[in-house]
C-alpha cells in the first residue's frame, strides 16, 4: 500500500487551487496527512494476527473508517482545535467493514481521538450517541486538509468512462490531484510508467520500462488498466496491451514486486513462435508446451486444432494460445521481446 500511494503533487497548478483556503494552511495540513499516511502503511504491528490477507483487509478497513468519518463528517474547528462529527446513522450506512472498535484503536495508536455525543453535545457511550466525534491534537492543520481532501473524493464527479479506480482508491492512494483538480482517470488513458505504478514493482523496473517501450513505440499497441486494492491479497495494477478495438496481446498483473503476464500468441505469428521456443526462458516455453483443447463451445471436435513441433495450435479460440506466468528471470523478459519481434516481421 505504501509503494501504491501517489507522490505528494508539486504542480504549480495544485499549489494555486490550495491558496484559496485561508482559514488554515492547506498545504501544510496535507504534506502532514500524507506522511501519516505513510507511517500507517508502514506501521503494520499494531494490526494483529498471523494471517497477512485478514490484517491487509483490517488495514483497508481502518482506512475506510478514516475516509467516511473525512468525507461524510462535518468539521468544526474552535482555536487550535478541530473536530470531524459523523452521525451515528450515516456511519452505519457508509462505513461497512466490521468492527469499529477495533479500527478505532487502530486510529488511536496514530493519533486520533474519539468521543461519543448526543444531540445536545453531551459526551455519552457508543449505544446511547448519536454522533461521534474524531479529533487529531498533534496538528491543527490535518484534520481541515484531510475534510478538505476526502470531501473533494466524494464529490468527485462521475464521467461517461470507467476511471482506473473508485473513489475509496483515490482516498488509499492519497491521489490529491485527481480529487481536488478533479482531474479524469479513465481506464484508457492510463500511464503505465506512472511513479506509483512502477513503485509496486520496484525489483522490475527497468524490465518494465523496456518492455512498455516495446510494446507502446515498437508494436504500437493502445493501454488501458484499473488499479485495486486486493480483495483478499494485495493491492494490484491490471494493464492490458492491445491493436486498435482487438483484444489484448498482452495483459499484466502486477502486484509488490510481482509481474504476471497473460500472453497470447497471435495467429498469423504463433507457428514461428512455436518453432523458435527452445530459445525462450525456461517458464515461457513451459507455457508454449502447455497448450491444449480448452474445451470451448464451438465443439469443433478437433478441427481447429494443428500440431506443430509436437505443441498444438488452436486456431479458434484464442484462450488456447495463452501463456500465464510470473515474469521473474531477465530470461523471461527477453522472452517477451523475442516474441513480439517474431511478431513485428
């Protein structure tokens, strides 16, 4: 999570949309929230449990109560002090991720502090509240920024294209640009060299700079791609390659130091490719050899099936001409290059 965060922006035309704000000092509240968002990321040990899946969804957990308490809440500030209230019913229909007295705790450890109100603003317990109140004292700045950054993210407005990521995602990846500048994030458009996409994969970084560059200026292939933060694992980076409206060439899944490839021969180009595999590292030949029959419903008992060197091409159905791997040997990327050259000519 902490390698998927968005650098903080340093464009003169996010630190103009920030001097509009003189009841506190914007930039220096979000320059606060995002390097405290980066101790929570890092900070792991206070998330209890042995299994890495459950704790990675207490964390996404705790963040989305941090987001509706930001972005649903109302602030009020008094002095130096400022307080984010939510009522107790809105909490209940935006924040949905299990217990809230745990992430709480997990809040508290960094900071935040939480008390229980009534209508008339008298302290009171959980079950007989109907507001609760969030309070940060170690910066007067944070919590405005932080209203001012969520609230941006909820008032986000939805476009005609599917943008790289929800509104939750913009608020986990502290993407401050895309939600104050309400700048578009369609899928198509994505940069797949963008600073927090190359982060996830630091160990492969140039593996993935010149294979983008082969793919984009070489074979002249479109992108498009979508950004999660793991369901059950860890946060991800799909990104797909392809001709014009035909579908992929190549689609990558890419995680913390992983790059998974779905790689599907062409067809004019597939027999030489075959042919050439004894060049191929080690898993890019296994998956060659590994083609077969997938069953599909055309039901044509065969008739587009043809063997090659002992390896069958199916020339109906393009699931059977896929390779899956994880790319993680020098070899394998040289693979990918050999490939798409057989390709080009």
């Amino acid at each position: 999570m902490l390698n998927s965060m968005c650098p903080y922006p340093d464009s003169p035309e996010f630190a103009a949309a920030l001097q509009g704000h003189t009841d506190f000092d914007a930039a220096a509240g979000l320059r606060a929230y995002h390097d405290l968002q980066k101790r929570i990321y890092t900070d792991a040990d206070i998330i209890e449990g042995k299994e890495d899946r459950a704790r990675h969804q207490d964390l996404l957990a705790m963040m989305a109560l941090l987001y509706t308490f930001a972005g649903f809440g109302t602030l009020s500030c008094e002095g130096d002090g400022c307080r984010l209230s939510i009522d107790k019913s809105t909490l209940k229909r935006e924040y949905k991720r299990g217990s809230y007295a745990k992430r709480r705790g997990h809040l508290e450890h960094h900071g935040f502090s939480f008390v229980y109100l009534t209508p008339e603003g008298e302290p009171a317990s959980l079950s007989k509240a109907s507001q609760l109140g969030m309070a940060y004292a170690r910066d007067p700045n944070l919590l405005p920024a932080l209203k001012l950054f969520a609230g941006s993210v909820v008032a986000y407005p939805k476009g005609a294209a599917t943008p790289i990521y929800n509104g939750l995602s913009i608020f986990l990846k502290a993407d401050f640009e895309t939600a104050m500048l309400r700048k578009p994030i369609p899928r198509e458009t994505l940069d797949p060299l963008r600073t927090d996409l190359v982060g996830t994969i630091g160990a492969y970084r140039r593996e993935w700079i010149d294979l983008v560059d082969h793919l984009r200026q070489k074979c002249g292939l479109r992108v498009s791609g979508l950004w999660g933060p793991g369901g059950a694992a860890a946060p991800a980076w799909s990104v797909s390659f392809a001709e014009g409206s035909k579908r992929p060439l190549a689609i990558f899944t890419l995680g913390p130091d992983i790059v998974f490839i779905e790689f599907t021969l062409p067809l004019k180009p597939a027999e030489r490719i075959i042919l050439a595999r004894q060049g191929f590292s080690a898993p890019i030949r296994d998956g060659i050899e590994a083609f077969r029959c997938v069953k599909c419903p055309k039901q044509c008992k065969g008739q587009s099936l043809k063997k090659i060197d002992g390896v069958w091409l199916c020339s109906g159905r393009a699931e059977a001409r896929r390779i899956y791997t994880t790319l993680t040997a020098p070899e394998d990327f040289a693979s990918i290059h050999a490939m798409l050259e057989i390709a080009e000519g």
